[in-house]
C-alpha cells in the first residue's frame, strides 16, 4: 500500500500573516547584518563572522515559510526541507562554537596565551 500524501490549501488570512512576519524578520535579519557588516569594530569580541553566518541563518529560515505560500508542489516543499535544515545548520554550528570557545577560554588550567583564530574554529 503506497502512502499519499495529502495537500491542503492554506486560507488567504493565514498567507496574509505569514507573509508579513516572515517578511519583517528577513527585513531585521538583513538590518542585523548590515549592523554587523558595516560596524564590525563594534562587534569585534563577539566574532562578528559567525554573527553573520548566523544572521543568514535566520534570514534562510524566514525564507522557508515563503516556500509554502504559493501554490504546494513538490519542488517547493523540497525547497523548504533544504531550506529549514540548512538554516539550523548554520545557526547552531556558529552557536556551537562560539559556546565552545567561551567555554575553553574559562576551564583553561594555565593561563597562557592560546590564540583561536576563526580559521581555527572552522577546522572543527
């Protein structure tokens, strides 16, 4: 017996909705990132480079409910798969390892100078 799936419309208000606050938080994730970009001396202790790998994180995840505001086909829930795993990978491996770094600059036994470059967080 073969599964089918079933595909049912979203109402207009919902599309309406979602589309509005879908597209305020790509329009404040993309301010966040010109914030970043534009003012990396500000940020500079908080990795600005990860702050905008996450930032494109977000802005990919406030995508994907895009993908389901039109018509339901195949290729825009493929889309939409993609869309949302990627994005997750971005934000939490940048979390991940900034979380990482905080917490292996605070058990450190000795305290010597041990600099970690992002290059060098990337390597993980």
């Amino acid at each position: 017996m073969r599964f089918v799936p079933v595909v049912t419309q979203l109402g207009d208000g919902l599309i309406a909705f979602a589309g509005v606050f879908s597209s305020l938080g790509v329009l404040i994730s993309i301010l966040f990132l010109a914030l970043v970009v534009f003012n990396g001396e500000q940020f500079r202790y908080q990795s600005p480079i990860f702050c905008c790998i996450i930032l494109v994180g977000t802005i990919f995840g406030h995508v994907s409910v895009w993908t389901f505001l039109p018509r339901i086909s195949d290729a825009t829930c493929i889309i939409n798969i993609w869309l949302i795993n990627v994005s997750f990978l971005l934000v939490f491996a940048c979390l991940s390892l900034k979380t990482w770094r905080t917490w292996r600059v605070a058990t450190m036994t000795k305290m010597k100078l041990n600099i970690l470059t992002v290059g060098d967080l990337m390597k993980l």
